[in-house]
C-alpha cells in the first residue's frame, strides 16, 4: 500500500492518450511516473515500446497510485469502467481529467464518487503533433492546483482555453473538437477542385496546404479582421471575387453554421 504515487495515469492509451502521455515526456515528465491501463496486451506493448519505462497497470491499481487519472477511453465504455473504480477513487481522491467527448462532470460524479474532484477536457487531432488546442471547465470541487496541473497537461499538447459554463463545452465541441475534420474536408474539395482544373494530385495537395497553412498564419499574426483580410485580396471584377460571389449565393455561411449545430445537438445527445 505504501507504492509511491505515479504523476498521472492514463485509462486508455489510444490516439489521444498517447498523444497526451508524449507531451507529459516532452514536458520532462519521466516515463517511469506515469501508468497506463490497457486491456489488450499487443497494444499495451506497443504502447511501451514507444514510451520505455511507462507503468502497465490494472484500471483498479492505476486509479490507486495515480496523483492524476486521465480518462481517455471512447465515451460508450466510459461508465461501465468509471463505475468500478468508486472505491478506489474514493480513498486514493486523485483529480480526473475526462477527455470523454459529450460526457459532464455531474455524471462522472455520478459513477465516480460525489465528492471527486474532476476536469473536463475537449482536445483535437492536432494535439498529435502538439498543435492542440482545447477546452477545459473545473467542476466545483477542483481546487487551483487543480486547474494548474490540467493546464499543464493539456497545454504540453497545444493550446488551452477555460470555460466557466459547462454548457459551452458543446460549442467547443463543435468548434474545435471536430473542427480538424471540417479544414480537412476543405483540403480535400480543394484538392479535388484543382485536379479538375489540370493541377497534379501532388502539385494541387501542396498548393492547397500551403495556402490553408499561410492564410491561417496570416490571420493568426495580423491585427486585420479576417473579413478585412478577405476584403483586401478581392479586388473588384476579380478572380477571388467570382469564386466569393458563388461560395455566398450558395449559402456557405448557412452551410457552416448548419453544420455545426448539428455537432453541438449530437454532442448533447451524447451527454444524455
Ligand atoms: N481523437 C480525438 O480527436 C478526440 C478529441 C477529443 C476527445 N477525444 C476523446 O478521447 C477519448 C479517446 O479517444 P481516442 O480517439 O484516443 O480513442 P482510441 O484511439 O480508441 O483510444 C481508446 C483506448 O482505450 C483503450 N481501452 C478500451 N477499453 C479499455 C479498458 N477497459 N481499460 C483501459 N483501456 C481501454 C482502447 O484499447 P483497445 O483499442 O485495445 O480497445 C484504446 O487504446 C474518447 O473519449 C474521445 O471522445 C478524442
């Protein structure tokens, strides 16, 4: 019982786990402070060939050990297993970081143990490269040190921004959770479109990124308003003004707002 207390603990090392448990590295965290639990044993050695020196643990003795327990399994099994760490929860009390996409934090509580103190996160793909950013609200009961130690972790992966209102947490959802897959159906329109127009796959691919890249940038650096930015490369009776003209008869505006709704309404659903 007198085991020493790992930094953090992860309870699922897929995509985002390892993308999470690679900044913690980076960030000068030994691999020998944090845990891991992984049922399936090809994977939890692939896992720590990658990260020599990570501790293979049982979801009961992780949730014991750990300092931090990082939920990081996909939302459908995340309350069969949460139910079944309550006691060690209870008397271990680590702060939990739940990645779960659409799951509050009443309900962790719920399976979890009332008086656990938990931080909700909403991460993207981009995390995978350290080019994250993400969402994070603290139930009432995480303390500052708390809400450090979740910026830390998450802020090793990319960005952070902190809500104060849970609810919102269904807008980031929509925003950035699922934002990478948005630009990437972009790319691959752009990509598409220039193709017909008689580019190569790879000359229209670098083209294409390059211009979604530096434009970002560009927005990113300036002080200029990304309308005004628009406004200034559409000179009148232009190219860029014909294409605008068709993207805006279109409605693709309406188009993006639609389709973020719809992410916001699936993201309460799977809130329950
Ligand atoms: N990917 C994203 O962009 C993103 C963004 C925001 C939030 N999230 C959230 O992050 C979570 C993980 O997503 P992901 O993309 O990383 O999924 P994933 O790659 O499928 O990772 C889930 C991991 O959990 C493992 N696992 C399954 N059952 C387990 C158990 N009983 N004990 C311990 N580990 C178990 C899985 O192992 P097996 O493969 O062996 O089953 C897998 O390695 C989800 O809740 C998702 O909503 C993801």
């Amino acid at each position: 019982m007198n085991e020493e207390r790992l930094e953090a603990g992860f309870l699922g090392a897929g995509n985002m786990g390892q993308a999470l448990i690679a900044g913690l590295v980076r960030s000068g965290v030994q691999p020998e402070a944090i845990g891991f639990a992984e049922p399936d044993a090809d994977r939890a050695a692939a896992v720590r060939a990658r990260f020599p020196g990570l501790v293979l643990l049982a979801p009961r003795q992780l949730a014991r050990r750990v300092r931090t327990l990082v939920l990081a399994v996909k939302p459908q099994i995340l309350p069969e297993l949460a139910l079944d760490l309550t006691a060690e929860v209870a008397s271990a009390d680590p702060l939990v970081i739940s990645v779960a996409a659409g799951i509050g934090t009443e309900r962790l509580g719920d399976w979890l143990g009332p008086q656990t103190r938990i931080v909700r996160a909403m991460p993207n793909t981009p995390a995978l490269i350290g080019a994250g950013i993400t969402g994070l609200y603290a139930s009432p009961l995480a303390t500052d040190a708390d809400r450090k130690t979740a910026d830390r972790l998450l802020g090793a992966v990319g960005a952070t921004v902190w809500l104060e209102d849970e609810e919102r947490m269904h807008a980031v959802t929509a925003t950035s959770g699922s934002g990478p897959a948005y630009v990437f159906l972009l790319i691959e329109a752009m990509t598409r479109a220039a193709q017909r127009l008689g580019l190569d796959e790879a000359t229209a691919r670098q083209l294409t990124l390059a211009t979604i890249g530096g434009a970002t940038r560009l927005a990113q650096e300036s002080d200029t308003d990304p309308g005004e930015l628009r406004a200034r490369v559409t000179s009148p009776g232009g190219t860029t003004e014909r294409a605008i003209r068709v993207f805006e008869t279109s409605g693709f505006a309406e188009l993006v707002a639609e389709a973020m709704e719809a992410a916001a309404a699936r993201s309460r659903e799977l809130g329950g």
